[in-house]
C-alpha cells in the first residue's frame, strides 16, 4: 500500500508537468499505433508459417537461428520506436521543468537530432532482451528466476539512459555508466525502484474490465459491443497518459540526480524515496 500511494503521489505531480503541455499525448499515441504494425507485420507471418514459437531441443542450429534472428529485429524495431516518441516526451518535460513552453515540435525535433544515440540504445536494449529471453527459453525454473533478477537489475540500471540521451547526448554506453553512477550518487549502491506504476495502471483498469465483463453478459447485441467499446477506448486513453506520466517522471528523476534540486510540480520526499536500498 505503501509503494501504491507513493506511486499515485508521483503519478499526480508528473500529471501537473502533462497539464501544461497535453499536446505531448500524441507521442504515445504514434508510438502505440507504430508498435501495433511492427507486431502486426511480425506477428501475422510467423502465425501464418506456425513458427511462433521457440524450436525444440531437437529442432535444428538454423532453425533456433533464425528465430531468435527475426525476434531480435522485432526487439529491436519495437524498442526504436518507445525509445524515439519517449525521448520526444522526455525532451517537453526538461524544457517544461526548467521554466519553458514546449511544443510538438521541440519533442520531434528533439527525438530526430538524436535518431543515431536512439538507434545505439535500441540496439543495445534488443541484444540485452534476446539474451534473457533465450536464457528463459532454455532453462528451467532456477534459471529463469536467475533471468528475472538479471532483467530487473538491468531496468533499475539504465533508468537515466534516455534522459541522459536526450539531454546530454551520449552515446548508449556511457550512458548507461552515467546512469549508474547518477543513481549510486543519489541512492547508493544496491538500489530498487520503491513505486509501481504498472499496479497503480492495473488497478486504474478495473472499471474498464468490468465494463467489458458487463458487455459480455449482456444479451443485446447493441449494448454488448457498447458496454465493450466504451472499456476498450477508456483502457486506450489510460495507457496513453500512463506512458506519458512514466516518462516525465523519468525527467524529473534525472533532473534531481543530476542537479540535487526538486523540478517544479515535484516533492523532495517522493523523489528521495522513490529508490530504496535493497
């Protein structure tokens, strides 16, 4: 309950950042509809050849190859795409913390001067992914637990990356170092995120999944694909304006590890705990 408030509080002071600038909701928008088509364009052949799935233990070199080949390019072209239209987001919210009035424009302008660090960082996001996910695919529950803590690590790690992309314009590498080293300054060695926004998200979409159940239930065929309709569009909007809320948080988390000061619309208390020693 704890992390759960702590999380509203956070999700609330990024919301007074979306306010000002509500525009900036387009970027998850194009990157929510740009994601669907690479998983489509993915999606639909491997279905259609049945090889969806991991090949077997006894399956042949080439074919384990290939597969893995076609979900790195999927990792690879899915994580490009969140990482472009986030440091769009990201790049409004520093100009919007720091005293200025973002625009559209200023976000892609941001996002197409640095399309070189995005692509660096997507390909190292990609090649991280494959290698947990082939170690999921292959080993049993010990090992898959091993790549659970490794992923997690990883996330807490390069928490700063984007920002300091967006900001700093350094290479995937070095700012992944920073990152670190931001975070071991700020917090210390060892650290955990201390908020959810994935809960405060699921949680949110209560009403729509009733709504949906409601729909189903229901003998009119009218109000069923209403009832439906109307859970879908709001679990839409929803995640739209969560992406948006987790970036400027983002922001603003960089902004108080690089600087020690609090953005405006933030507190010094929830970005202080928002890590925890583990």
């Amino acid at each position: 309950m704890g992390k759960f408030s702590r999380t509203w509080s956070l999700m609330g002071a990024s919301w007074q950042v979306l306010k000002e600038d509500k525009e900036i909701l387009i970027f998850p928008l194009i990157s929510g509809i740009c994601c669907l088509l690479v998983m489509a364009s993915f999606g639909v052949p491997l279905f259609a050849s049945g090889n969806w799935q991991p090949p077997g233990k006894e399956a042949a070199a080439g074919e384990h190859v290939e597969y893995y080949a076609i979900l790195f390019l999927f990792y690879f072209c899915t994580y490009f795409i969140m990482v472009f239209f986030n440091s769009a987001i990201i790049a409004c919210a520093v100009i919007r913390m720091g005293g200025g009035d973002p625009t559209v424009k200023d976000g892609f302008r941001a996002a197409l001067s640095r399309i070189g660090l995005i692509a660096g960082w997507a390909l190292v996001s990609a090649t991280v992914g494959i290698i947990l996910r082939i170690i999921e695919d292959r080993s049993k529950l010990v090992a898959k637990i091993v790549a659970g803590v490794l992923g997690l690590a990883w996330s807490v790690t390069s928490f700063l990356v984007v920002p300091i992309l967006v900001v700093e314009k350094k290479g995937p590498i070095m700012a992944v170092k920073d990152s670190a080293l931001l975070l071991k300054k700020t917090w210390g060695e060892q650290i955990i995120g201390n908020f959810s926004f994935g809960l405060v998200f699921f949680v949110l979409t209560m009403p729509a999944i009733a709504l949906i159940i409601i729909g189903v239930f229901i003998g009119s065929p009218a109000a069923t694909v209403t009832f439906i309709g109307l859970g879908a569009v709001y679990i839409v909007v929803l995640a739209l304006i969560q992406s948006a809320l987790q970036a400027i948080f983002q922001a603003a988390v960089y902004l108080y590890a690089r600087d020690g000061q609090v953005p405006e619309g933030f507190e010094s208390g929830l970005l202080r705990d928002a890590m925890l020693q583990r």
